[in-house]
C-alpha cells in the first residue's frame, strides 16, 4: 500500500511540472505591425504593415471586403449613403433636377415660381453653404431634415407662405450667419435653440405670427447687427439678456403685445442706429439709460403706455433724425436738453411727441 502512495505522488508530481513548462506561441513579434501579437515567442514570419494594408479610415487587415469607402460627402468611412430612384446614387432629385450631394454647395432658386413644400430630401445636401428660396409660392412646414445642413451659412426662405413652426433642428445650424424667415405665416415660439447660432449676424423674423415671449437665449447671439421681429403676435416682456446684443444696429421689435418696462440694459447697445418699440403695450418710464445709444438715428417709441417724464439724457443722442414718443402717458415738462436737441436737429414736435401724450408740457418754445 505504501509503495502504490508514492507511485502516484511521482506521477501526479510530474504531470505538474509539465503543465508549467513555458509553451511556444507562434504569431508577429514586430510591434509596429498591425497584427503585433504581444503574447508570441516565436515569429511565425506573417507581420503585415500599415503603408502595405492600411485602408483610408485607418484600418489595418487583410480583409478587402471591410475596406473603408466614401460616403456621398465624399468622407472616407462616412454614414450619408443615399440612393434617389431617378437621379440615382449620391444625388438628390429636386424640382425636376439631380444635385450631387458632394459637389452642391449651393442652390439658388430666389423668384422661381416654386410651389408646394420644401422637399426633406434637400436634408440630404449636407456640403450646401447657401439655400436660396425666398420670393416664391412654398407652402407646408419647414421641413425637420433642414437641421442636418450644419454646413450652411445662408438660409433664405423669407417671402413665401411657410407655415406651422419654427423647427427646433434649425438650433443645428451653428454656422448660420443669416436667417430671414420673414413674411411668411409661421406660428408658435421662437425655440429657444436659436440661441445656438451664434455665428449670426441677421435674424430676420418679421411679418409672422410668432406668438409667445422673446426667449432670453436670445442674448447669447452676440454678433447679431440686425434683430427684426416686428409684426408677430409676442407677448410678455423684452428679455434683459437683449442687453448681451452689443453689436446691434438695428432693433425692431413694433407691432408687438410686448409688456413690461423697457429694460436698462438696452442701454448698453451703444452700436444702436434704428431702436423701434412702437406699437407694443410697454409700461413703466423711459429708462435714462437709452441715453447712451449716442448712434441711434432713430428712435421710436409711439403707441405704448409709458409714463413719467422724458429724460434729459435723451438731448444726449445728437445724431437723431426722428425722435417719435407719440401716443403714450407722458407727463412733466419737456426736458431743456430735448428741446435743444429738437432745434438743432429740426426734429418734429406737434405730432411725433406732444400727440397723444395730454398731460405733457412743451416748454421747448419759452
């Protein structure tokens, strides 16, 4: 019985020993080939390299059938493949016509009579720059799929009958430099993603029925030269974040059912040439901060509800050519420095500020 113990203490002792043994592994020891096997001890002589069998996106193999290919955007291993049933591979069937998808960067169709809807197949031209439509008959909604032309730079489609929103997608639109969407027949709020484009230099909204408050996003626009809103249906007041806006030359806000009081801020777009609130339902009395708008060529407030005195800074803005406070609730006398400005500038006082405002006194002809 002893001897049979250690017969199989010897065996099982051996069998040990033979499973440590170091085993060879066979594979390319190289490591700058693609396939560097950081296991093997021994070169099976197979490495192949990078400037033999690397395709365009940076896949090293010996597989053809996985070789990266261009997309419609001409990207090497891009995802925009699309196939038209009449125009054919890479190509967008618009209006009768076939438009490469990676050779249009731009369509110009301004004044062509088009009518119908935008077709969301124009979602597909991702390399445009410039989308020219304004001046004809389109009708419908602004398609989603215009979000995907994050290339663009110009989107005109103002002067037709667009209806239903404003799509959130166009916040995609990051390169936008000008938006007109004016006279049109849009409706709902400005989304508040439009704060996104912050590359723009016009927003040109007017002539809508745009409803709902100015989104304080608004302010994040800071290159804006030109904010036009006028002519919609927006309620509630005018975001102080406007103030963020210091590049302005023209506001036009008129026509409105805007609230509250004008914001001090807006004194801080010393840019300012054109500042139009006429026609809203603002209250509460002109801030004296407008007096630093010393640019401004114009300026109308007519139409709203102020109340309380005209501020003397106002003599500051020696560059107007039209001074308009008609129609409101002013009181007290006419400031010296505005009358001084009225006489220098032969700016109008009958209508364009005693009108409509009763309890004013013109002192400016004492």
């Amino acid at each position: 019985m002893t001897n049979l113990l250690l017969i199989l203490l010897l065996l099982v002792g051996c069998s040990e020993d033979a499973a440590t043994e170091p085993q060879d592994v066979y594979g390319c020891t190289d490591n700058t080939a693609c396939n560097y096997n950081a296991d093997a001890t021994d070169d099976d002589g197979n490495c192949y390299f990078a400037e033999d069998w690397e395709d365009m996106c940076g896949v090293c193999d010996l597989v053809p059938s996985n070789d990266c290919e261009q997309d419609c955007n001409g990207v090497w291993g891009g995802d925009n493949y699309y196939e038209d049933e009449i125009c054919g591979s890479c190509s967008v069937n618009l209006w009768g016509e076939c438009y490469n998808i990676e050779e249009t960067t731009s369509l110009y169709f301004d004044s062509s009579e088009l009518t119908g809807q935008i077709p969301p197949e124009i979602g597909n031209l991702t390399n445009l720059i410039v989308l020219n439509l304004w001046g004809n008959q389109l009708t419908g909604e602004i398609p989603l799929e215009i979000g995907n032309l994050t290339n663009l730079q110009f989107l005109f489609l103002h002067n037709n009958q667009l209806t239903g929103s404003i799509p959130a997608e166009i916040g995609n639109l990051t390169n936008l430099i000008e938006l007109p969407l004016s006279s049109n027949q849009l409706s709902g709020e400005i989304p508040p993603e439009i704060g996104n484009l912050t590359n723009l230099i016009v927003l040109n909204l007017w002539g809508n029925e745009l409803t709902g408050e100015i989104p304080p996003e608004i302010g994040n626009l800071t290159n804006l030269n030109i904010l036009v809103l006028f002519e919609n249906e927006l309620t509630g007041e005018i975001p102080p974040e406007i103030g963020n806006l210091t590049n302005l030359t023209w506001l036009n806000l008129k026509g409105n059912e805007l609230t509250g009081e004008i914001p001090p801020e807006i004194g801080n777009l010393t840019n300012l040439e054109d500042l139009n609130l006429y026609n809203n339902q603002l209250t509460g009395e002109i801030p004296p901060e407008i007096g630093n708008l010393t640019s401004l060529t114009d300026l109308n407030l007519g139409y709203n509800q102020l109340t309380g005195e005209i501020p003397s800074e106002i003599g500051n803005l020696i560059n107007l050519n039209s001074l308009l406070l008609y129609s409101n609730l002013l009181t007290g006398e006419i400031p010296q420095e505005v009358c001084d400005l009225i006489e220098s500038n032969s700016l109008s006082i009958e209508y364009s500020i005693l009108s409509g405002n009763d309890d004013l006194i013109n002192t400016c002809d004492d």
